[in-house]
C-alpha cells in the first residue's frame, strides 16, 4: 500500500468507523503528513509496511530537535499509533512499528478558570448597542451555562434547543448525544437574539437551523468565538489568558464547588471516562478537604 492511499483510507476510517469530527480527523492527517514528509527526506524507498521503530524514533529526535513540546509530541505520536494501528486492522502491515514507541512524560496542567464575577463582567463589557452586541452576550451565557466545547456551540442547532422544558441536545465527539440543561438567564438572552438581531438576518440556505449566525447569515467560525471573547479580555483588563475552553472549565469548576457529583458534571460535559472529568476536583483543595472529612473513616 502507497502512502496516499493508507493515508486515504485512514482519514475515511477515522470518518466512518471513528465517527470525529472534521477538525480532529484534520489533526490525525497533519501528523501523519509530518510522519511522511520526514520519512521521504531522510530514508528513501520507505513505505508504510517498511516502517520501523527507529525511523519513529528519529522523526520523534526531530521533533524535540525542533523545540516542539512535550505535549504536542505526545499528541503526535497518539495519532502515529492510530494510523498503525488502522494498518494492521486492514492487515496492510504484519506487526505495529509503534508498540514500543513512548511517548514523554507530561504534568497535568491545571486550567485556568474563571469566577463568576469575572464572567459578569465580561459579558457586561459587551456592546448591546452594536448589532452583534446581543448574539455575543447569548454566546457567552450559553458557553457558561452549558459548558460546551466551541465546535458544539457553533454548530448548535434550533431544531435542538428545547427552551420550555430548560435543555439543549447537543452532538459532541464521535457524534455521540447528551441532553444538557440550560440556564433561565441563557434562554432569555438567546430569545432576545432570536428576536433582535438574527431575525433581521438573510440567512444562507445551509444555514437556516444553525442558531448563532455571522453578519453574513452564515454560521460562525470557531476562530471568531476566540477573537469575541479575547476583545472583550482586554477590554475589561483581565490578566488570563482565556478562551471559549475556559467558560466549559469554569462550568464545571463552578458546579463541583457547589457540590455537584462528578458523574452529574461528566455527563454534562460529555467526557468518555470519568478520569478526565476528575481533574476539576484539583482546582478546589476545599472540595477535596471536605469530601476527606465526610468520607474518611478516621475524619
């Protein structure tokens, strides 16, 4: 098999069989890409089923070499796995060159997050008299309220709000479903979006379920989430570095300090494993030191 087409059939497997989204299967592809433009310059006549251990361990040097993180280095070799481990699935390749390959070693960052009065005063940095002003200040109670990933509030749907009963259906990754709750005061700031500013609206064709809409009447890019919520950082002086991902780890921040159960907060927030859900127990030693005392036979 050419590369080309292992890499053809890997990015459909990912598609069909996976079920990820357009930006993670574009993140697989990249890494795959790098895998092979370094294997071409370096070892010639080199095909998949003639990769081996040390042609993954020098393209790894190189990586390091190159100052690329830790992080990112491991990102990659996960998806170096993947590709492997696709090949042998389609027993294009007889054994898996990555089985030894390690990864490095990474700390768990702890992310930033925000109070709740830092949010207020975000959202009432913004503008309502711009005409964008109310769909932003819908965008920020809806990231907040339901702790979504940006690709999941981009792509929200009317068809999906059910405002009345106080949920949302959102798609999340591997296009699997959860029904999350929404707040009183999100539904409230989307109904006046709705209203106001989107009514007004020529809206494109693929684009008349999509709830938040540019200017254009076409759906948002993730990009433009960013730019929106770094404007309004530096507008009020904030000294964080923030993004879309922030509000989601504040909503979950928030709701275990409130004394939300972790398996209710996974739900929420559409984790697979519990395990990545645990990590906002970290942020509040308080959380821990009382869940100690309550639990403990010797507290």
């Amino acid at each position: 098999m050419k590369w080309d087409d292992s890499i053809k059939g890997f990015e459909e497997y990912l598609r069909l069989e996976k079920g990820l989204s357009g930006n993670s299967i574009n993140a697989y592809i990249n890494d795959i890409t790098k895998l092979l433009e370094f294997i071409k310059s370096n070892f010639k006549g080199i095909t998949p089923q003639k990769v081996r251990l040390n042609h993954l361990k020098s393209f790894i040097e190189y990586l390091n070499e190159r100052g690329v993180s830790p992080r990112t280095q491991a990102r990659t070799i996960s998806g170096i796995k993947s590709y492997f481990k696709f090949l042998l699935i389609e027993e294009s390749i007889n054994s898996d060159p990555t089985s030894l390959l390690e990864a490095p070693r990474i700390g768990r960052k702890l992310p930033d997050v925000l109070s709740l009065e830092e949010i207020d005063s975000l959202i009432n940095a913004i503008d309502v008299e711009k005409p964008e002003g109310q769909r932003n200040r819908a965008i920020l109670e809806t990231l907040y309220s339901c702790g979504l990933r940006v690709s999941e509030l981009v792509s929200l749907k009317i068809s999906d709000l059910f405002l009345e009963q106080g949920y949302v259906k959102i798609k999340g990754k591997g296009e699997k479903e959860r029904l999350v709750p929404i707040s009183p005061r999100a539904i409230a700031e989307i109904k006046k979006y709705v209203e106001t500013y989107r009514k007004t609206l020529k809206i494109a064709s693929n684009a008349k379920d999509i709830l938040f809409l540019n200017r254009r009447g076409q759906m948002l890019s993730r990009v433009m989430i960013f730019t929106v919520i770094k404007n309004l950082a530096e507008a009020i002086n904030l000294n964080k570095k923030i993004s879309p991902h922030t509000f989601r780890h504040s909503f979950a921040t928030h709701l275990i300090e409130g004394g939300a159960d972790l398996r209710s907060v996974q739900e929420m927030l559409g984790h697979e494993s519990i395990l990545t859900t645990e990590i906002y127990t970290h942020l509040n030693k308080e959380y821990l030191k009382d869940t100690i005392n309550r639990f403990h036979p010797r507290s």
